[in-house]
C-alpha cells in the first residue's frame, strides 16, 4: 500500500473525526437543553420539526364502554413554542365525535385540557378508530390525533353495572 496516502489519510481522518466529535457532543448538549425547556422528547421533536402544539398522551383509548352512549374524554394539548397559539377548531372524521371548548387560546407553554365526546358503536365487542384534527393559528399543517377503543359485550357491561 502507498506509505503517502495512508499518510494523508490519516491527516485528514484524525481532524474529521475530532468535529464529528465535536458536532455530536454539541447536538446533544443542545438537545439536553431542550428537554429541560419543553419537558419531553415529543416536545422537543415537535418543536424541532416545527410544530408549535403537541398532544399529550396520545392516542386516547376508550377501553370497554358500554354500546351505543356517549362518552366525555380530555384531550390534553400544550403550545411548546414562544408565542400563543389559538386552536381554532377540529374535525373528526366521524360525526360521532365532538371537540368542545374550542376556539381556545393557549399561552407559551401552556397545556390545556379538550372535552372530546365520542357516541359510541351500538354493537357490542365492536372497535373504534376515529382521526381528529385540530387547526391552529400557527403556520403548517393541522395537528393530528385519533382516539379509539372497544365496546363492551353486553355481558361484560351488565356485569359491571351490577358491581359487588
């Protein structure tokens, strides 16, 4: 092998290596940083995508309810950006599921609890999965979230309702 390109390889590879050294402590210091502002890795990846509100907790899961009623949920949204952000308004892509409080305005880092209200299959053991999106005032796309669960057999829920 030539004694001349492993020399220059080497020269060249050493530094290389030391920025990339360099440039990782300092993402990760960076990153560090961020934690400690916005409290979570969804909230920072959100941020650092652009995103100024996150949902918290997603998505919501209604496990055994019973068939054919109406079922209240929070939706916990938080604003992780410097400005206040209003959510304007959502949709579902059912007619089965209503945002309430909206519109609403949430301060820099505030989080915020969503009433969703969700009238559920009439058929027992059947499943649900609906997607709601949330529109900010912010630039970008809307925000994206679903909420789902199972219906109760009639057995299961005529048990439950006679509890011990």
């Amino acid at each position: 092998m030539n004694r001349g390109l492993v020399r220059t390889a080497r020269r060249c590879l050493v530094p290389a290596l030391g920025v990339g050294a360099i440039t990782a402590v300092l993402v990760l210091l960076g990153f560090g940083v961020a934690m400690l502002r916005l409290g979570s890795v969804a909230a920072v990846l959100a941020w650092a995508g652009g995103s100024s509100v996150i949902v918290l907790a997603e998505p919501v899961v209604l496990d055994g309810v019973a068939p054919g009623t109406e079922v209240s949920a929070g939706l916990r949204v938080r604003n992780v950006s410097e400005r206040p952000v209003r959510v304007l308004g959502g949709m579902c892509d059912c007619p089965c599921a209503v945002l309430h409080d909206l519109p609403v305005l949430l301060d820099p880092k505030e989080c915020r609890e969503l009433r969703i209200t969700v009238m559920t299959p009439r058929e027992a053991g059947g499943r649900f999965h609906h997607k709601i999106c949330l529109y900010l005032s912010s630039p970008g796309p809307p925000l994206v979230t679903y909420v789902s669960g199972v219906v109760a057999d009639a057995n299961n829920s005529a048990e439950g309702s006679d509890g011990p």
